[in-house]
C-alpha cells in the first residue's frame, strides 16, 4: 500500500502490547474531518473530482459542498437575515 496523496497525515498508535500500528490518515475535503486509512475496514470512502481530494462518505460530503463555501453560504444567510430584520 503506497501513502494516499492529497491532504494527509502519518498517524502511528503506540501500544503497550505490540507493535506500534502505523497508519495514513487523510481529511475530508468536504467537512474537514481526519480519518485513519484502513484497508480492509469496510468504510466507504468517497473521492470528489472537484475538489480533486478524498471525502469522508458522510451522507452530507457526497455533495460537493467544499468547506470554505459552506461558510460563505451560512455567512451570507445570516447578511440577508440582517438585512431583512429578520435576525434576532
Ligand atoms: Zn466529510
Ligand atoms: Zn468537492
């Protein structure tokens, strides 16, 4: 198994009892959420062309809604609650 290039880390878990495990870990380009690569676990992961990076197969990152942009929508929804008094 060759290092998942992209948006990753190297995560080792030291056990008292054995070997430490060595795993790569990568970020969800959707939600930015970290996850140990594990083959074999049986997760469905996703990749997303757009953002040309893994996603984490969380029903809501199967839409390519990059993170940066779900910010600016969540921004902009409250500018316009603002600015039709509707913000409390
Ligand atoms: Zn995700
Ligand atoms: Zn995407």
């Amino acid at each position: 198994m060759g290092r998942w290039k992209g948006t990753g880390g190297y995560q080792i878990t030291v056990r008292p009892e054995g070997p430490p495990i060595e795993r790569d870990t990568t970020q969800c380009v959707h939600c930015m959420g970290h996850w140990a690569v594990e083959p074999g676990s049986g997760r469905t992961r996703g990749w997303c062309p757009r953002c040309g990076g893994p996603h984490c197969g969380a029903p809501a990152c199967w839409t390519c809604v990059p993170f940066m942009k779900q910010i600016a929508q969540q921004e902009a929804r409250a500018r316009l609650g603002e600015s039709l008094g509707l913000a409390r």
